[in-house]
C-alpha cells in the first residue's frame, strides 16, 4: 500500500467546532484544504459505544448488537461493554488484516481483546481507580510490546484530572505505535471535548479549550506520521453531537407509581414487569414478559399518554417496530423513549422523579449537557480528511457515521463486507 491512513475520533467534535479548529495550527497543517462533508448522521441512540462500533463495521446498530454503552439491557445490569467479542458484525479491523495490512486501535470502543488489531489499547472507562491501569489493559488484550508504551505514558491519565490527561495519554500512546511500528491503519479516541460539554453545556470556554487540546493531538499523532517518512492520509470524524437539559427524570419511578416495579422497605428491588434503562437523552423500556400483549398494549397506552400530557419529558414514544424502521435499531426491548430537547433519564426507581443535573459528572448521563438523542437533532458530527487518498478543497454533502468503514476500505484499497454504509468516494481522488 502506498500511504498509511490514520482515524481520529474526537468524541462530540461538531461542525460549529470547526471554526475555531481553523484557526489553530495543526487542523490547518493537516486538515484544512482536504476534503470534508458538510456534516455526518450519527446513529440513534447516538451513545459513543454504539456510535464507535457503527463507525468501525459499516453497519447499524440493530445488526452489530452495540445499543449503547452497556453490555446488557437488564435491571441493574450497567457494565459497559469493553469486549470485541460482543460485536455480531466483521470490522474494519478485520477486513485489513484479511487483506495483510496492519492495524493499531487506542481507546476505539468495543476492541477489548479484539484478535484482527495488532497493536491495542482499549478504551477503559473512567480509567477504573480500582484496578491498575496496566493490569486493566493487559486483560483488554493489549501486548507486551504495547503496555511497554502505556507505561511510559500511564502518569498522563491522572494529570488534571481525567480530562483532558487521558486523552493526551491515547494521543502519545497512538503516536508511540506509530513511530515505532507504521500500523497501516491507526485509529484513536479521544474524548475530551465530549467530557466538557457534559460539564458545562454544548458551548462554553471549556469547550474551547477541549477543541483547541484536540488540535493538540492531532498534531501529536501527525508528527509521528511525518517522522516515518511514509506518506499518510488523516481522517478528522466525531460521533454525535450533544443537547444541553435542563432536568432529569427518573422513569422508573413512575413505573414504579403505576405498579410495574416493586420493593421492600428498604428500596431493594423485589418484583418488576416494566424496566427503563436511560441512555441520556433517550432511554430503552425493556419488558419482563414481552411476549404478554396484553401488558404490552397497557404499557404503549401508558407511555403515550405521558407524552401527550407533557409533563414527563417524553418528545416521542417509539415501539420496537417503529425503532427498527426510522432507525436500523433493534434488540430486547419494547419501547424507546426519546427526549422533549431539555431533558435527561436517569435510571433511580426511588422518588423524587424529577431532579437537578448531577453536578459531579458520576453519571456522564445526567451533565449540563448530554446525547442520545434522535441523530437529525442539534449540532452534527464531522469528517474532515486530508492525504493523497483525497481530494483538496472538496466539501460533499452530508453522509453518515456509519459510511465510515467502507470508505476506509476503499482509501486502503482492501475489498469490505455488505454493509448499511457506502463508501465515500466522491471525497475521494
């Protein structure tokens, strides 16, 4: 292959972004006088696991089985998948090795253990303070050779906190590979400017400056690029936007009013026949019995009428059929609801039902401002690129996240799988 290609995804980067980006050095080195769309669809629920996994198959998430970030839709069940395994599609990833190229992936979601990715480093959320992180990564499927790179990078993760430390952390670790090892393909994930907008709103000072450290990175990872000697293409994408809220509600609870949920004195769970788990601003309404039609029927009559009266913070009501069909979206649940623009769904079964943001950001859900949301709403995701694979001074129309993949494959010129996505060719030379 004639160039390398690198892929960074800077987590709820949006196009109104970019205008600050074209001030700064590195964007306007590396980025600015490629090609670009005017913006990209994120997926619905536009959560960055199930975005990040979208991104890397082609395909959406009713076929990978990636509904957000959790590895399960079950009460209680709010582990995040970290495994590859988990993935019911082929990726990119393995596309590349199939074709005898090289790949690298630094905090991309979903690549725990992932057996295509030659130099690995998967994403840890919350950089897990209990457990070591190179103890944490060595178990995610990261080798000798790569937790030697996490090593000398590892006092990163708690500088100033978790951002933006860890995300300078995935840019020199990603950068360390590629001097060291010219991956063919290098894709990372920084996440700052995601973690400031969940802190202060979508547009505030600390989002600049989350923007301007990303210009940062991208000029961190593309230094190393030009310090092989090898010539590159480097791809700019982010995954969804954000909404700012106001409140957030607590679904369960009125579950709980209406007789779906049960407890003890204590407010342990005993009983429950309706379950919602919030992905931010939309949230999953999983059955017990989906099969009783009946309680089926009462639940759908009950959700609608929540959000005819307003007061709920339902903007639509999707059933599984109706998710499927507007969003490629499917698995075990029977209900989708989707936020009124302001406000946020926490998972609490225990009143008060409505309460304020959480200001210490433990629950990234519940922020200044949060996604999740149908993709169509609010700022849009990006995809600038720049390289001998593109074409200069281009700006095609709007596309979507999940074009992402195929359109790597023809930039490697690898052959790709059927997909949802297409590849992207009019960026192409």
């Amino acid at each position: 292959m004639k160039e390398k290609t690198i892929v960074l995804s800077a987590d709820a980067l949006v196009v109104e972004d970019l205008k600050l980006l074209e001030t700064q050095p590195n964007y306007r080195r590396y980025v600015m006088g490629g090609a670009k769309t005017e913006s990209m669809c994120s997926v619905y629920p536009s959560v960055t696991y199930a975005a990040h996994t979208s991104m890397a198959t082609g395909c959406l998430p009713g076929k990978t089985g990636i509904l957000g970030n959790l590895e399960k839709l079950e009460p209680g069940k709010y582990d995040w998948v970290l495994e590859h395994k988990f993935v019911k599609v082929p990726d990119i990833f393995t596309a590349a090795k199939k074709a005898g190229l090289t790949t690298a992936a630094v905090f991309w979601p979903v690549t725990g253990n992932h057996p295509d990715i030659d130099w690995l480093i998967n994403e840890w959320p919350g950089v897990a303070p209990d457990i070591p992180i190179v103890k944490a990564l060595k178990s995610q499927g990261s080798s000798k050779e790569v937790l030697e790179i996490v090593r000398r990078y590892e006092k990163e993760m708690v500088r100033t906190g978790i951002h933006p430390g860890c995300d300078y952390f995935v840019a020199d670790c990603a950068a360390e590979i590629i001097r060291r090892y010219e991956p063919d393909l290098t894709m990372l994930h920084p996440a700052n400017v995601d973690g400031a907008r969940h802190g202060s709103g979508v547009y505030s000072e600390a989002v600049e400056q989350a923007v301007k450290e990303t210009d940062d990175m991208i000029g961190i990872v593309c230094r190393a690029a030009e310090a092989t000697g090898k010539p590159f293409n480097f791809i700019l994408v982010s995954d969804h936007g954000q909404l700012n809220t106001t409140r957030i509600v607590n679904v369960n609870t009125l579950f709980a009013d209406l007789g779906w949920i049960d407890a003890d004195k204590s407010g342990k769970v005993t009983d429950w026949r309706a379950w919602s788990i919030s992905t931010g601003l939309s949230s999953y309404v999983i059955l017990r019995d989906a099969k009783d039609e009946g309680f089926r029927a009462e639940v759908e009559r009950e959700l609608r009428g929540m959000q005819r009266d307003g007061l709920c913070g339902f903007g639509e009501v999707l059933n599984a059929e109706q998710a499927k069909e507007r969003y490629g979206v499917y698995g075990p649940f029977s209900f989708m609801l989707e936020t009124d623009g302001f406000t946020g769904f926490g998972d609490d079964w225990k009143h008060p039902s409505v309460q304020r943001h959480n200001r210490d950001l433990t629950d990234y859900r519940q922020g200044w401002a949060s996604h999740g949301h149908m993709p169509e709403k609010g700022p849009q995701p990006v995809f600038c690129a720049k390289g001998p694979a593109f074409k200069e001074n281009y700006t095609g129309a709007r596309a979507n996240i999940w074009d992402l993949a195929p359109t790597l494959a023809k930039v490697l010129g690898i052959p790709y799988y059927a997909c949802d996505g297409r590849a992207l060719t009019e960026l192409l030379r």
